[in-house]
C-alpha cells in the first residue's frame, strides 16, 4: 500500500523560501507522475506542479518562476521548493501519486 507523509511547512514572512518533501512509500515510485496540490481556508483544492517519471515538469501560473518540482527516484522523495512566497501562498499542501494516493498534508502559512 501507497503511503505519502509530507513535511518542510511552516510560517514563513512574505519573500521568503520553504522546501516541501514528500516521502513515499510501498510502491515503486520511480514510474509514477507526481503532484503537489494546495488549498487554502475557504478554497477549493489547486493543483501546482506535476513532474512525470521522466523528469517533465508542469506549473500553474501562479507559481511559474517561483517554485521548482523535483523528485529523488532512489529515495522516493518528492520536494517542492518555494521561493519568493507570497501571502495568497498560504494553504495546507499535499502531494499527490497520480491523483489516487495523497498525504495528509503540511501547512504554508506565508504572513509578516
């Protein structure tokens, strides 16, 4: 069985950086396709970011140019690093295999 436990949220004022992880588990990661997603209080969830087993990587347009998707395949370890975060940031953030499996989320809270 999947598992995915998320970590690297936090507070964190208005410019500044977080890495996200996601570590999975039970499952030979390497072929699947990855996602983060968010949602903040109040909103729907939102995808952000895909990265394919081959290493392509998608964005939303919010975070172009501000956050990178990557993937570690030998340690099946997702990450999501954020820079220049800003307060609309701010929601609970979630990793995704191939939208059936999901973690249990780690909380942005972007604010001075």
């Amino acid at each position: 069985q999947v598992q995915l436990v998320e970590s690297g949220g936090g507070l964190v004022h208005p410019g500044g950086s977080l890495r996200l992880s996601c570590a999975a588990s039970g499952s030979i990661f390497s072929i699947y396709v990855m996602r983060w997603y968010r949602q903040a209080p109040g909103k729907q969830r939102e995808w952000v970011a895909t990265i394919t087993s081959g290493g392509s990587t998608r964005y939303t347009d919010s975070v172009k140019g501000r956050f990178t998707i990557s993937r570690d395949n030998a340690k099946k370890m997702l990450y999501l690093q954020m820079n220049s975060l800003k307060p609309e940031d701010t929601a609970v953030y979630y990793c995704s295999q191939e939208n059936d499996y999901w973690g249990q989320g780690t909380q942005v809270t972007v604010s001075s």
